[in-house]
C-alpha cells in the first residue's frame, strides 16, 4: 500500500514540477520520503535519482538540475543547492 502511494506522490511531484509548481513538487517528495520511512519502505532506485541527496528537492532536468555525461559517469547538479550526484552508467 504504501509503495502504491510512493509511486502516485512521484508522479504528482513530476506533474507540478513541469508545470513550474516546484514547491509542490518538493512537497510530494517530502511526503513520499516520510511515508517510506514510516512504513520502512525504501524509495525505488528510479525515484531516488530524481531526489537530491543533499536538500532533497524533485530535480527535474533542465529546469531544476543540471545533467552531463563524463568519463562513464552521469553528474547531477542541483541547482537549489549546488551538490553533486554521480551515476555510473553503461555505455
């Protein structure tokens, strides 16, 4: 149940982060994130990267974070805070 509620708050926070609502997004994250620990639920790995780890706002790319590609490396910057989140990637 509260991995179905998880997946509606991420999709409500992507909605309103697209149409510009970013402190609604950041508050369905927030939300998601209480509820995941609340019911010792973990964030799926997809929604994870959407989240900054630092000030956990919705990053959506583009707009609220900056995304590149280097050395076999995806690097996240969000531009709330500045911090920045390394993926590796396979080519």
């Amino acid at each position: 149940m509260a991995r179905k509620r998880i997946n509606v708050l991420f999709h409500e926070a992507r909605k309103a982060a697209l149409i510009g609502r970013q402190d609604r997004a950041n508050r369905y994250v927030e939300m998601a994130r209480k509820m995941g620990m609340r019911y010792n639920v973990p964030l799926p790995s997809s929604f994870r990267r959407r989240v900054c780890n630092r000030c956990y706002s919705y990053m959506l790319p583009s707009s609220t974070c900056r995304v590149r590609l280097n050395r076999g490396k995806l690097v996240t910057r969000c531009c709330a805070c500045g911090s920045i989140n390394r993926y590796v990637y396979n080519r």
